[in-house]
C-alpha cells in the first residue's frame, strides 16, 4: 500500500485481511498482509482466529469472550492456519478452541498463538454499568495521530532506518487520535494511563461479527505501551524489546468499529520484564463496549540510550 490509498480501499484490504477461508473441516487460512514486512501484528492473528472461531458457530450463539497465548512471532509474507477444536456445545454457551499454526523454517508447521473463545445465546438479564467513561476531549477536538507521526519522523531523521521509518508512516485501516501522549510521543516518565479514540477510516459492512474482529484487531494498539510510560521509554526509539504474551477481551454489548470508540487504557504493575495493562473501550454514547487484559515482555535494550 502506498500514501495514496484511499480510505475505502485501506478497509478493503482490512476486512480482506480479517476474512478466513475455510479450507476443511474446522480448519481456516488467513491472509497475510499486503506488503507486509518482519513479524504479524498481533492484532490480526487475534482478530483471525476470533474470526476462524466465529465461522465455525452455526447457531446464534455471539462471542462473548477470548482469551489467547502468544506462543511465538508470526512472519510476514506466509499464510497462517486456524485449526478448530469444538469443545462444548450447550444450549445457552459454547466453547471454540483455536490453535494458529505457520510454517517454519525447516517447513514444518508450529503454533504462533492459541485461543479459547466462548459464546452465548444473546439474552436479557440483571444489568448495571459501574464504568463512567473518562471525561476526555471528544475526537473532533483531537488530531490524528498520523499528523503527529509524520511530524516526528521528521523530528527523528536519520536516527531512523528506512524499515522504521515505512512502518512508522504506512497508510493505515484505523484512524487514532490520542488525548494524552503515548510511549513513542514522549520520552518524559509519565503515570501509567492513556486515552485515544479509534475507528476505521471508511464504513464496514454491517456484519456484527466482523465488527468484534475489528475491535479485536484494535485493542492491540497502544496496550502494551501503557506499561511502559512510567519509566520514559519506548520501542519506537530502540530503548525497550518487547512483545505481547497473552490477550483477553470480554464484550459487553454490540458496536460498531467504523464509529468513534474510546479505548482507556491503564497499567497498575510492572517487574520481571513484564508488564500488565488493563483497557475499557466505550462507545460515544459512554456506554463500556468492551474490556482488556494483556501481559507483555518488556525489556530494556542493552547499549541503548536510555538502558
């Protein structure tokens, strides 16, 4: 993809990138990324699986839950495979089990990231909502983080590679604008909370399912990064190494991906070269859309500034 894309051609390719092909049964392929460079983002193995999951309910019954392990890094450029274990099937809930697997470099086939993911009948039930949505500047308010983006890779210079450089400035489906300043933003220790709007840059279709994956794929933006503001580093400036090893996500209600959604995110603990974040996304209307668990590696580089 090229700066030129234009914005229904991006989600396009973003859906084309979330749609499995089944290829037996309960066994799906996804798509790599076009143009993909060095390791998958975790979002779309994520938002793959969840999809594979999906795909193999023939019933009513809607995601209500995920869980996942990152088991090693996918690459780029070669298909993944989602392998489906059905491992309940009740009345009002079911259980999906999904393994995704790609092929090595010696050609055998390994697990980059397993997944459980249960369903639900949808129902009516006891409801309350003790999650107010944080009184944050609206999106009209805010700028678009790919502004911001440009301006620091013309900050940075040559202290960025050309891979840095394509990655930190390649068109993207999803269109943030943060209210505070993320890791990459900021080299000033900072607590450990963040808020940014986020939404496709160009309609979905009204698939409800592909409306869960999107958000999926979404919640793995600026998570990790959390974890890191307390102590002034970032990946982008070479001073951290770092990667997501698990990811939950519970959704509350139905939303759509392609409107306004708010993702407040918080990290309340890190040691051991991990570090813990916590996310709640919230529609415009404030109503909590969804919430986040994720864990991740988070080392400083050694012989870099800031190490």
């Amino acid at each position: 993809m090229t700066d030129t894309c234009e914005p229904s051609e991006l989600v396009d390719e973003l859906v084309r990138l979330l749609t499995v092909e089944k290829r037996a049964a309960d066994i799906y392929a996804g798509s790599p990324q076009k143009g993909g460079v060095g390791r998958v983002f975790g979002g779309q193995v994520l938002a793959q699986a969840l999809q594979a999951a999906q795909a193999s309910m023939s019933d009513l019954k809607t995601a209500h839950s995920l869980h996942a392990y990152f088991l090693r890094g996918g690459r780029e450029g070669a298909p993944i495979e989602y392998r489906i274990q059905r491992d309940f099937d009740g009345r009002s809930f079911a259980n999906r089990r999904v393994v995704a697997s790609q092929e090595g470099e010696d050609g055998t086939s390994v697990p980059i990231l397993n997944l459980t993911a249960s369903f639900q009948v949808p129902e009516d039930g006891l409801e309350h909502d003790d999650a107010p949505m944080p009184e944050v500047d609206g999106p009209d308010d805010l700028r678009p983080d790919m502004g911001v983006r440009r301006e620091m890779a013309d900050k940075l210079g040559d202290k960025l590679t050309e891979a840095q450089r394509k990655l930190m400035l390649r068109p993207r489906p999803i269109e943030m604008r943060t209210i505070d300043r993320l890791h990459w933003m900021n080299s000033d220790p900072k607590p450990p909370r963040a808020h940014s709007w986020f939404r496709t840059v160009a309609p979905l279709p009204d698939d409800p399912a592909l409306h869960r994956a999107v958000i999926t794929y979404s919640s793995d933006y600026t998570l990790l990064g959390t974890s890191a503001l307390p102590h002034g580093l970032s990946w982008m400036r070479g001073e951290l190494v770092g990667a997501s090893l698990d990811h939950a996500i519970w959704f509350h209600r139905e939303a759509r991906a392609d409107e306004w959604l708010l993702y407040a995110t918080d990290a309340p603990w890190s040691g051991s070269g991990r570090g813990f974040n916590r996310g709640r996304i919230f529609d415009a209307e404030g109503r909590l859309v969804a919430s986040v668990a994720q864990e991740g590696m988070m080392r400083k580089r050694r012989g870099k500034s800031g190490s």
